[in-house]
C-alpha cells in the first residue's frame, strides 16, 4: 500500500542521510477510506490521499514562502500498527528503502511536482534554501 506522508525539507534531509525516520500517520488507503469513497477509482483515491496530505504539508511550512512536500513510501501490511479513517500509523520507524518519489507542493496546494528518488539527493539543497 501506498502512504502519503507531510515533510519539511529538513526532513526530508535527514531521513535520507539516516535512513530511517520517525513517521507521524501516512495518508492511505485504509478500509475505512475505500468503504467510504467506493466510487472512486484506484487513481482518484490515491489523488485524494496525496492532495489530503498536501493540505498537511503546507500547514507545516514555516512561512508562506516556504516549500512544502510530500514522500511517498511504499509499505507492506506487517509495518502498520494502527489504522484510522484515511491513515496508518507504523509499528517502527519508516525506512528510506521504502520511499518511491517525493513531491514538492505548489504554494496553492492544487499541484504536484513528482521527484524520482534518485533525484531527491540533487534537488535538496534547492529545497533546504526556500
């Protein structure tokens, strides 16, 4: 399963120089969320829980200037302790083997600009500065 998870920059800095980092709940698809919006395709869930977790994200930034992000990590069932209405909680701490892309947040919230991971360690600096 896919989740979903608010970041700053610096942490996204920190969990890929540790490898690990501690998550607070991970946007997913959780029964709850498919039972509750079962017209919606695979895609337009995974868009919903993206923009969710979006919103988060540019909650967290320090200023209106500042970047916000998103990474997204690929998890397996075994790693969830707790499921709630459109998140999961892990059992330990995430793993950076497990992030698939990051995406950076428009000022607005309404777009995503989607990064590789092999392309996250390049763009940091840019992203530490805003």
């Amino acid at each position: 399963m896919r989740g979903y998870l608010p970041v700053t920059a610096e942490e996204i800095s920190s969990f890929l120089h540790s490898g690990s980092m501690e998550c607070g709940p991970l946007y997913a698809p959780t029964i709850k969320f498919l039972t509750a919006n079962n017209d919606l395709d695979e895609e337009q869930g995974e868009y919903l829980l993206s923009m969710l977790a979006a919103d988060e994200a540019l909650e967290m930034r320090q200023n209106d200037t500042s970047s916000a992000f998103l990474l997204a990590l690929e998890i397996s069932d075994s790693q969830v302790d707790e499921h709630g209405e459109n998140f999961v909680n892990l059992k330990e701490n995430g793993r950076w083997e497990d992030v698939q892309c990051a995406f950076l947040v428009s000022p607005d919230g309404d777009e995503l600009t989607w990064f590789a991971t092999q392309e996250i360690s390049a763009a940091l600096p840019q992203w530490l500065k805003s």
